[in-house]
C-alpha cells in the first residue's frame, strides 16, 4: 500500500509542475483533464503526508522518552499514546481512498418512486418519500427538477421521476435503490388498523449523450393529448409524449410541458439513464457470476427498509440500523442512513479486496 502511496505522490507533485506551466493552461483541455487528476489525488496525498508526519512525530517521541528529565519523558509516552491512536484510523481512511472509484459516483441522478402494493396508501407513500428526497437534496444544496409525474386526486403519486443535479450526488444516494415498506394507519382507515404497503425507489446516474448513443432510428416517439387524474384534459394540444426504445422495449412517457419538445427532451434524459442502468446491471450481473459475492448489488426486488409509523422507527434491513426518528428522517433527516450505507459498503468492499490481494 506505501509503495503505491509514494508512487501517487510522484504522480501529484508532477501534475503539480505541469499546473505551474503556461504551456499547459493554454491548452485548456489538458489543463482541465490535469487540474481533475490533481483534485482526485489531493485528498489521498494530504492524508498520506498527515500519515507521514505522525510516524516522523511518533519517532522523535521514542528518542524523547528516553530524556533523563523525567517531565519531557511523561509529555513523550502522553503523545506518543496519542499518535498510536490516530495512526490506525489514519491507515484505515487511506485504504478507503485507495479503493477503486465507481466512475458513476460523481454523476447527477434520475430518481423514479413508483407505488408498488398498497393502492391509495402505497401512492401516498410515494409522495411522502419523495418529499424526504427532496428535503435532503435542499439541505445538500441540490436541485431537483420534476421530470415526469402521474398524480393521483387524494394528492399521492402513482409515479413521480425527477432529475436532481449536484456535487457527487450517485456515490451518495445510490443505496437508495428498492423496496421501501410502510406501515401505518391510512387516514382512510375508520377501523384503525394497520397498513402495509410497499413503494420503490430506482436511482439510477444520469446519462450524457458520450454515455449512451440513441439514434433516431433506435426509438419510436408517439405524440397525444395529455390528460390529468379523474381523465380531465390538462391542455387541449398533443403535446404528450411517448418513446419506445425498439429494442429493448423500454418506454417513457412525459406529458407535464405544455410544449411536445420540452416533453420530448425529458422523455429522453430518462431513457437514456435507464439504457445506462440497464448496462449496468449487466456488467454487474457478469461480476456477480464471476465472484460469487458482488459488493453492493443493490438489488431491487429485496425490501431494503421499513417506515414504521405507530412505533416512530426507520429500519435499513441491509445493516440492521434501526432509528427512533421517523419524523425527522420524512422530513429529509435521512443524512445517518446513508452515511451508515456508505460506510458499510467501504467495508465490505476493503473486506473483498484484502480477500481478492
């Protein structure tokens, strides 16, 4: 691992020296691909010089524990206890920033809430979700943009998908992906009896026109009258629109522009980011086969966590994290969660590359 910490130093006092050249900025697509590089690989080099320091700092301790005045050797054995504590989790935060990155982390999203089982109260779930995601994002500083949205009349969604755009917005949200389970006393239910239902959560990187390739060709756009809940007209133009991808079968839908190319360009943003995920899943299908136990599959079909509103608990199966918080994390508090999914996924990928070294 040193080896290869000494190696990234080489590489970023380079870059550094090419950053200092007027030859470089002028060409500001090299200067551009350099200062990228550069800021990749300055949290590893700060963490690795912290590292260094402290050994260095840890041994001019030694030499001082053996001074004949007994108060400087109390001051060495006190901060020599104190560096041999900072030292393994320093080591430990070097291997994270050594794993190898997704290069979808640093991707803005398309994030799609569905209703699954439930009815009424798995649509009005969705919208409760939804509102959660987007609390986060105004909290992260995110912007999030309605893309396409199936109302329903009591104020839930039968499908709501929207695009959110931000700093390093997938390697955060990404877990987000599957089965989310409610229960809860519907506000229709005169009985008070307890509801399950179940709403999923697809979050998948946007794509850019360099990540998938739509010819026109490849896809068949229909056009017809938009229409709301209950079927009334919400305008009485054919601005909606529908793109089947031929050959996979794929559709979207978009219909909440007023204008057919707005609908139309919205359609296609979505189309093109489940193309992607769709490649995605195949890739990591076939890593799956070929390793037997995949980091991190997120695989949709598993309910990933319960809401449970008579008890105020938020449950993540996946790493047994349970919270009694259920009001805050509805209202975008859902920071702990995906902060602990994050860190359990580094683990267990550290865990598959010391098995795999």
């Amino acid at each position: 691992m040193f080896a290869k910490l000494e190696e990234i130093e080489r590489s970023f006092l380079d870059l550094e020296q090419e950053l200092s050249d007027p030859e470089v900025y002028n060409n500001q697509e090299r200067y551009r691909k350099v200062t990228k590089t550069h800021s990749e690989l300055d949290p590893i080099v700060k963490a690795f010089r912290q590292y260094k320091t402290l050994n260095s700092d840890l041994e001019d301790n030694k030499e001082l524990a053996k001074d004949s005045d007994p108060e400087i050797r109390e001051m060495a054995k006190a901060e020599i206890d104190e560096i041999k504590e900072q030292l393994p989790k320093l080591e430990d935060e070097l291997k994270i920033l050594l794993l190898p990155k997704d290069p979808m982390d640093e991707k803005n999203i398309i994030l799609e809430v569905r209703a699954g089982t439930g009815g009424e109260e798995a649509a009005l779930f969705a919208a409760d979700l939804f509102r959660m995601y987007t609390r986060y994002a105004e909290v992260n500083r995110w912007k999030v943009e309605i893309l396409s949205s199936s109302p329903t009349g009591t104020g839930g969604f039968k499908e709501i998908i929207a695009s959110i755009s931000g700093d390093h917005i997938y390697s955060k949200m990404k877990y987000e992906s599957g089965t989310h389970r409610v229960q809860r006393v519907p506000a229709t239910e005169s009985q008070g009896r307890i509801h399950t239902s179940a709403v999923t959560v697809a979050i998948m990187p946007e794509a850019e026109e360099v990540d998938v390739n739509i010819r026109p060709e490849d896809i068949r756009v229909d056009v017809y009258r938009s229409s709301g809940p209950g079927g009334q007209s919400v305008n009485t133009t054919d601005s909606a629109i529908r793109i089947t991808h031929l050959e996979t079968g794929l559709v979207v839908t978009c219909q909440d522009e007023k204008s057919q190319h707005k609908n139309k360009a919205k359609a296609l943003k979505v189309l093109m980011s489940r193309l992607l995920q769709l490649e995605q899943d195949k890739q990591h299908a076939e890593l799956a086969e070929a390793r037997k136990a995949q980091v991190g599959s997120g695989d949709r079909s598993e309910r990933i966590r319960t809401y449970n509103f008579p008890q105020g608990r938020v449950t993540d199966h996946r790493i047994n994290l349970t919270l009694y918080k259920l009001d805050a994390v509805m209202e975008g508090d859902v920071g702990e969660i995906i902060d602990s999914l994050i860190n359990y996924y580094q683990s267990e990928a550290l865990k598959q590359q010391a098995q795999d070294g």
